[in-house]
C-alpha cells in the first residue's frame, strides 16, 4: 500500500514539475537564432540576445492564464491529497483531489491547442518548430489527467 501511495506521489509530482518547467522556460517555439514563449520573443542578433515581452493578444494571455490556473489546481489537488489521506474516513475517496487534478489536465490540454493554432500566426521565426517546453506542455496533459482518474478511483484503506 505504501508503494501505491509512492508511485501515485510521484507521479503526480512529475506533472507539476513538467507543468512549471513548460510554463517558466522559454522555448516554445524555436527557429534561427530566436525562440518565443509564453512571456518573451528572444532573438540572437549580432553577438547579443535581445528579448521583448510577448505580445498583449488575447490569446497569450488566456494561454499564460491556463497554463497557470494547470500549475494552481495541480499544487491544489496535491495539498488535498495529503489533507484527505488524513482526514478521509475509511473507504472514501478521493473525488475532490481526482477533480482538481482533471481539471488541471484539461487546463494545459486547452492552452496548447490554443498555442497551436495561434502561433504560425505569431510566430515571426524563419523555419519554426515547437519547442521542448511546449512538448513538455503535452506530456504533462496525461500525466495530470492519469493521476486525476487514479485519485477518483482510489479508496482509503487502513
């Protein structure tokens, strides 16, 4: 029972450090000699970076929001673990943890499609392609979205 309790930790703790990771780091989307994320457009010119904040379009900006509303209900979902591993009465479950958690998949899930579509558009790179931070994006979605529907069908044992 321990290393169930173990594995499902870490596991949930391997999608928030994903989720920080993708969202703070700025590779997004990467191409010659510049890279875009969330927060800056940075470029190498001449010898030296230059970087400007992103744009104001709306899009960014419910993208940044999700991205972190993903990282707030993950850290939630996880303080409500440990809080209902005590409090819970035998054989409960995890119903409120399990969907705080969902809900966090589906908050990256919705800000990378959205970064998906609305980036060619944005994106102002000679040959563009996506960054790790952005697959870091997608491996997060089921690694969030797993440990949410193992919280709903976990039930406390003595």
């Amino acid at each position: 029972m321990l290393l169930l309790l173990l594995g499902i930790i870490l596991l949930h703790v391997a999608a928030l450090v994903l989720l920080f990771v993708s969202t703070i780091v700025s590779e997004w989307t990467t191409g010659a000699g510049a890279t875009t994320d969330l927060w800056f457009n940075c470029s190498t010119e001449n010898g030296g970076s230059h970087c400007d904040p992103a744009t104001t379009g709306e899009w960014i900006q419910s993208v940044q929001a999700l991205m972190i509303l993903a990282i707030i209900f993950s850290c939630l979902s996880l303080f409500l673990f440990f809080c209902q591993l005590f409090t819970l009465q035998k054989g409960g479950r995890f119903f409120l943890t399990g969907t705080f958690q969902i809900l966090a998949s589906l908050f990256v899930m919705s800000g990378a499609i959205i970064y998906t579509v609305m980036s060619p558009g944005w994106v102002k790179i000679s040959d563009p392609s996506f960054g790790y931070c952005y697959i870091l994006a997608w491996v997060a979605f089921p690694l969030a979205l797993i440990s949410g529907l193992i919280y709903v069908i976990l039930r406390k044992r003595e």
